[in-house]
C-alpha cells in the first residue's frame, strides 16, 4: 500500500513539474522566435502550410520537425521510466536510495533539448510567408521575410488563440481552436 502510494506521489510530483516546466518554457520559446505570423493558413485556418523559405529551409523544417517527435516522444516515455526508478529506489533502500535515484530525471535533459530546439526550427520556419495551403488550395505570390513579419497584424479570437489577419478587404477568419469565423477586423494602421 506504501508503494502504490509513493508511486502515485512520485508521479504526480513529476507531472506537475513537466507542466509548470512546459507552462514557464513555452512561452519563452515562441516570443524568442521572430514569429508574429501564425503558422495556420490565413483563409482556413489549417495546418499543412508550405512557405516562401530559402531552397534548403525545407532541410531545416524537416529535422526540427524529427527532433521535435523525437524529444516529445522519448521525453513523454521517459517520465514513467524516472518515477519508477525513483519509487523502486525508495521502496528497496528507503529513503536513503533517494539521492542517487534523483540522478534519474536528469535523463530527461537530452530529450527536453531535442524537444525545444525542434520547437524553435518549426517556429524559424514558420515565420515565412505562406506560399500553398494543402487544405483549402489556395497559394500566395512570394513575398520577402522581413517585410512579411513587419505587415503581420495579429488578431486575438474570444478564446485567446492568436490569428493573422489577411490583408484582403472582406475576407473571413476561422479560429482553428474553436471553429468560430471573424469580419476582418478594420486597418488600425
């Protein structure tokens, strides 16, 4: 009963550190990023955006894309792997057996990395403009970087994600979060 019980602890103990890790993290990480563009289609609202990147960025997209499955995937398997380690360490030497086991999370390091550098590769990439949606079909004329993110006005939706707004009169947005279209708010500039 001790054990299922510390085992219990452990975990939610490492499952509301990942959260606060990844509530304190994320954010950080998106606004390090020169990202002002949303990586959603501006007509549709969905993924699966190509953009006006240099020749070799699809390179780039490609392997943030891998580190980034493959720090969350191994970040995510790694957990249970920590909290059993650290509750068979306790359950068979006591809490003696604690200081070594707390060794054990610092596993997750390698993955975390891979996971927040895949996360900054995707955000670099989506910070072009968008050249062919794969959703809704439509395409875009090709347009300079810098510019791009200098005429990005931003738009917040009711239940707080962050959308683009195209610079076509009349045009709809549709919050990929809660399905809800918007009137193209009027040019404050």
């Amino acid at each position: 009963m001790l054990s299922s019980f510390l085992q219990a602890l452990a975990s939610k103990l490492v499952e509301a550190i990942l959260g606060k890790l990844t509530e304190w993290l994320a954010p950080k990480a998106l606004r390090a990023v020169p990202h002002r563009a949303s990586p959603n289609c501006p007509r549709c609202g969905g993924y699966g955006v190509r953009r006006w990147a240099p020749g070799g960025m699809w390179v780039v997209f490609l392997l943030s894309l891998l580190a980034f499955a493959w720090g969350f995937g191994f970040t995510v398997l790694g957990v249970p792997v920590v909290v059993f380690t650290v509750v068979g360490a306790v359950v068979s030497d006591g809490v003696g057996g604690l200081w070594p086991a707390l060794l054990a999370p610092l596993g997750l390091l390698v993955p975390g990395a891979l996971l927040v550098s895949g996360a900054f590769g995707l955000a670099w990439y989506h910070s072009y403009p968008p050249k062919w949606c794969a959703r809704c079909h439509g395409s875009w004329p090709r347009r300079d970087r810098a510019e791009y993110l200098r005429s990005a006005r931003m738009f917040t939706c009711g239940c707080g994600q962050r959308l683009r707004v195209p610079a076509a009169a009349g045009a709809k947005l549709r919050c990929p979060s809660c399905k809800t279209e918007h009137a193209t708010p009027a040019a404050s500039r």
